[in-house]
C-alpha cells in the first residue's frame, strides 16, 4: 500500500502512520511541520493543504493508494483538496466525530442517527454557535467535511470514520493522563457516581488498526468506532489507574446530583464524566463485524501510563480545561462528609 497522510504527527494520525509502517508500507505524510515530530521511516512532504502549489506536490508524488485526512476541519477546503486528490488516489479515508449527529450526547447513536446538516463548500463561519450539551459547529462542519469526500469520491472509494471517545498513548487532550496522575498523587480521590456507569472508550491503536484494515479489506463506507458497549465501567478505569500507579488512593464515589450542585463542569473539570444518556451508548456493532478489536481497557491504561513516564507530553489548549483543581475536590469532599 501507498499512503498519503494529510498530518501524521499526533495522537491518532502518529498511530496510523506508525502502525502502516509497521506493516511495511509505504507512508508519506504531508503537514506543515508544526505540530509533532514527524514519525520515523516515514517520507515526508512540507505543505499547507491551503496552498494549490503545496498540494500540487503531493499530487506529484503520486498516485496513492489511499489518502487519509486527519485534519479536515472545513468542508470547503476539504472538497477543494479532495477533488484534486481524487485524481491520483483509489480510496480517500477521512476521520470524522460522532459530533456530526445531531442526536449528540443527549441520544443513543448509530450509523442510520440524523446527522446535522451542512453542505460540502460550507465556510469554517457556517452554522449557528454552540449548544450547551448539544450540536456544535464543530460537529456540523465535520458533517460538511464528509459531504465533501462523498461528493469527491463517492461512496464506493471514501471511508469515513466516527470515533467517540479515543484514549492511549499520546493522548494531548489529557483525559487519561488526568485521571492517572490525579491517582498517582493518592489520598481521596473524587469519582463520578456511580461506580457501575458503562464506558466505551477506544485505544488509539485499535483506531488505527480498524482504520488500515478497513482499507485493506475495502471496506468502504461510514463506521462508528467506539469500545464494546457494556463492558468496562468507570470503576474498572479507575482500578486500572489504582494499579498502574501502583496507588493507595481512596476513591469516593460522589453521586451526579451533588456533583451538579457543586458546580462541576461535566467532561472537563472531571474528565470522561457525562450524565447524558447518549455519550456512552455509540453503536459501533458495524465497526466490529468488520473486524474492529477493541483490547482491554487496563491495557490502555498501562500503555498510556509508560508512555507518560518516557516522553514530553504534547498538549492542547483543551487539555488546560481539564481536572479538578484541588480546591474544588477539597470542597467536594467536605460536602460529602457533612452529609
């Protein structure tokens, strides 16, 4: 296989990159050289997917046989690029949300869920603001972005995948590393009630492997990716961070209500922590029956906790949202104790 990856460098597109070469494939990614280090083995092309002489580049250096957008943002651009790459490339893979459902977090999702509504040239400006707990202009505009792929592509040559919640190795939003730092650090420990509340998180790398088999095993079309669904629990989680750490923390379970009293913020203050029905209940049984694996939660947890051990983390701007500062647990926990 051929591979053109349009970023290639962090988190999901590091794994994708990495786990191609693995297989002895050919990789070439093409960023602007700003954001991560670029992967080892892998060719590398310096461009802005903006610029029609970048890109021109990355046509010339083909043909491909797939294209693998980690980065599509504004469905404009993304037509743009896409219908230039369309002459060189057999398949174009995009990674998309479960942001795009217009359904998302309040309902249950599946592939055949209403998606919200935005058309494949829509500018980065398109659509209303944000709403609390509901549709996002990101969310939208990744719509549009599949719009474009389909409309470049076709149904037969585009995969698009919606993953929920993503976790691993160089995870820069910072959502595992919180939770295992914070019980590394010990003492008593604030946890989101109740401890039984399913999750569905998915590895990075099983991301990725889904991601390069579906290619493989043209596999085209749209696929939620996302963990088993009523398998692990945010008690399994936090067990899990209790022996990586090798921790004596004590954790207390606080119920959602007081939580909400106190004032925490829901997926940031407490990360992974939501009280709508729909976060944790993303159908993913497509995904599976096309050979979608998804390892055990506590493997990881110990791979994230290694690599935290070894490397510079990288984090966003989102990852300073995230966690409780100490003086909020601390009042947390005095409420609890009142009671």
């Amino acid at each position: 296989m051929r591979l053109l990856v349009l970023g290639g460098t962090l988190f999901l597109g590091r794994a994708v990159v990495e786990a191609a070469l693995r297989r002895g494939w050919s990789v070439t990614t093409f960023n602007r050289g700003k954001s991560g280090e670029d992967v080892p083995g892998a060719r590398v092309l310096r461009g802005n997917r903006l610029e029609p002489s970048d890109v021109r580049h990355a046509v010339e250096a083909g043909p491909w046989d797939a294209v693998i957008d980690m980065a599509g943002y504004v469905p404009k651009q993304v037509h743009t690029l896409s219908r230039t790459l369309a002459t060189v490339s057999r398949r174009y893979a995009l990674v998309s949300t479960v942001s795009v459902y217009e359904g998302w977090p309040a309902e249950p999702l599946s592939e055949a869920s209403v998606v919200l509504d935005c058309p494949p040239d829509a500018e980065e400006d398109f659509g209303p603001p944000d709403v609390e707990d509901g549709p996002t202009r990101y969310g939208r505009l990744k719509a549009g972005c599949e719009r474009a792929v389909l409309d470049s592509f076709g149904h037969d040559r585009a995969l698009i995948i919606r993953p929920g919640v993503v976790l691993g190795p160089r995870e820069y939003v910072g959502r595992l590393p919180w939770w295992l730092r914070r019980v590394a650090a010990g003492g008593r420990v604030v946890a989101p009630g109740p401890p039984g509340r399913t999750i569905q998180p998915i590895d990075v790398r099983d991301t990725a492997e889904f991601l390069l088999n579906a290619l493989v095993d043209d596999h085209m079309g749209t696929f939620n990716v996302a963990g088993p669904t009523n398998r692990d629990t945010f008690a399994d989680l936090l067990d899990a961070c209790k022996r990586t750490t090798a921790s004596g923390a004590e954790i207390v379970w606080v119920a959602d209500d007081v939580l909400l009293r106190r004032g925490v913020r829901q997926w940031s203050e407490l990360p992974l922590w939501r009280t709508h029905r729909g976060v944790w209940s993303v159908d993913a049984a497509a995904a599976f029956a096309v050979g979608l694996r998804s390892r055990p939660l506590a493997e990881t947890v110990t791979a994230t906790w290694a690599w935290m051990q070894t490397a510079q983390q990288m984090l966003n701007e989102r990852s300073a949202e995230i966690g409780l500062t100490q003086q909020h647990e601390a009042e947390i926990l005095a409420s609890v104790d009142q009671r």
